[in-house]
C-alpha cells in the first residue's frame, strides 16, 4: 500500500532539439513516497530540502496526481511525501520529476492502468502549473528513462532514443534565478530559414548518432543557433564554462532546459570528470556559487 520511489533529474533541449528533445540524468533526482489511504483524495503530507507548497493544487505534484485520480476515480486516496533533492529552478527538471513521481507512483499502486505516454500526459498538467505552458520534454526522459523525443503533444507521442553505452553527463549549476517563463519570453518568435536548417541538419544527425553510438558525430552535431545566442546572455561565464568543457575533451555543452545549468555530454567517466574539472575551475574564479554533478 505503499512505495517509495526515485524521481531523476532531466536535461531538456540537449542543444538542438529545443522542446523536445531531453535525457534522463540517474543519479541526481527526488525521493518520493505514495501511500494508498481510506480517505478518498490527494493529500501532500510532507515536502522536505525546499519550501514549496503542500496544498495540492498549488504543488505540481499535486495537481498531475489530481489529473490521474479524477481519471481513475478511486475507492481510496493518496498521501504524497516528497524528499526535494533538486533545487527548484536550476534548469534539470525540479518540477518535471515532482509531476512525474506522484503519478508513476500511484500508477504502481493502482496495478498499472496507465502506460509510460498516458503518465506523461497526466505529469503535463503539473508540469503546466510550474512552467505556465504545456511541453514534456523534461517529463518524457523521467519517466521513459534514457533519450525521449516528443514528436508531438497533442496527441502526445513519445520516442525512445537509445542512450550511447559510454555517454557522461557534466552539470554544473551556477546559483543564479532565471525564470523559465522570462527564458521563454526573450526568444524570437520568427527565426532565419537558413538558421532552422542548420538547427534540423544538426537534431537529424544528433538523432542518428545516439541510434549508431556515433561520438564523432554526436560531436559535430550538438550545436544550438536558434537557441542559445538569446538564453547564453542570461548565464554569467556561459561562454567561458563552453569553452574549458570542450577544451578538455566534452563531446559538447549547452544550456540545460532554460538554465542556468549548463550541461556536457562525453565519451566515458573521466573525460566527464575532466570536464567537470574545468567547469568548476571558471566558476571558482567568481564569486558566483554552484553545484555539480556527474551521472
Ligand atoms: N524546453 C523548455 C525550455 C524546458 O527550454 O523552455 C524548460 O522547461
């Protein structure tokens, strides 16, 4: 009547593929407990590490497990603890993991009605509640593990990409706010043709070099043109973190989700702890704080 649960941290856009495209980071991700109670509803009974809202409708992980419940309707309610581990708005997918969590949870309580699209599409709803709009690129890669590509929200479809056997991830998380919302507002709405060709002839490649475990390739294509010129302003040293990372052997770094994460990708765990090495040194420069991560 009860399970606990590991809800990861995600990298959204992965360069080219803004919107879309995503990975599932394995080490770095909320602690969650579900628990099936007589008293019929959704109750968020403890949320620890972040100060963050225990009414449920105004908690994403609330709001994606009311979506899933009143599609259900149950002869029982929830209780949800949430142990945050990652910080809310530092570009891996805080509020993605919470609203995946509470409905992959109760999905195993209830015996598996649901598949991995159908939970994704519940999470949205909270996912929505945080980001003030409906995308799952942070949500498909928590709950499909690996690479997802969101071919489409409404109707929502989900691709699995294989995942590289030796591929790393370098995070590094500068301690500053940026709002996804205000990350999203200063984005061009209409973009150069010969930037989106760029941008397609890059995701295309990006997409065929996971599937054929091709680094030099996955290298040539891990570039945004569209993208990151407009967010890289609002990340202090962005340029710096880029170029030590790809200096020390990353096969490529850009912006986590909205950011401020910066993330790389590498060829096997000691060019991605090289990596981080170099990351680490252009921010311990500053007086500006950070966490980092290798998964
Ligand atoms: N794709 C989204 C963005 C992810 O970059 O705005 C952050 O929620």
């Amino acid at each position: 009547n009860e399970i606990k649960i590991f809800s990861p941290a995600t990298v959204a856009n992965v360069a080219c593929g803004f919107d879309v495209l995503g990975f599932c980071l394995d080490t770095i991700g909320d602690e969650m407990t579900i628990r099936k109670v007589d008293k019929k509803g959704i109750f968020i009974t403890k949320v620890e590490g972040f100060n963050l809202p225990t009414e449920t409708e105004l908690n994403v992980a609330g709001v994606s497990a009311l979506a899933m419940y009143e599609a259900v309707n149950p002869d029982c309610g929830f209780e949800i603890e949430i142990r945050k581990n990652i910080k809310p708005g530092s570009g891996i997918g805080s509020s993605a993991a919470s609203a995946v969590g509470s409905v992959f949870g109760m999905n195993e309580l209830l015996g598996k009605p649901f598949n991995k699209t159908e939970l994704t599409a519940f999470a949205i709803k909270g996912e929505a509640l945080a980001s003030q709009c409906e995308h799952a690129d942070n949500l498909a890669p928590a709950i499909f593990g690996g690479f997802t590509l969101v071919k489409s929200v409404s109707p929502l479809e989900v691709l699995q990409i294989p995942v590289p056997n030796n591929l790393y991830a370098t995070i590094i998380h500068p301690q500053i706010e940026i709002k996804t919302s205000e990350a999203r507002a200063i984005l061009p709405k209409q973009v150069p043709l010969q930037d989106v060709i760029t941008q397609w002839s890059n995701f295309g490649s990006l997409i065929h070099a996971l599937h054929t475990n091709d680094y030099p390739l996955i290298k040539r294509s891990l570039h945004d043109v569209i993208i990151e010129p407009h967010r890289s302003k609002l990340i202090p040293y962005f340029d710096d973190v880029k170029q030590a990372a790809l200096k020390h052997g990353a096969l490529g770094s850009g912006i986590s989700g909205s950011g401020p994460s910066i993330f790389s990708l590498s060829e096997g765990i000691e060019k991605a702890k090289n990596v981080e090495e170099a990351m680490i040194n252009v921010y311990s420069k500053t007086n500006i704080k950070f966490d980092t991560y290798v998964c």
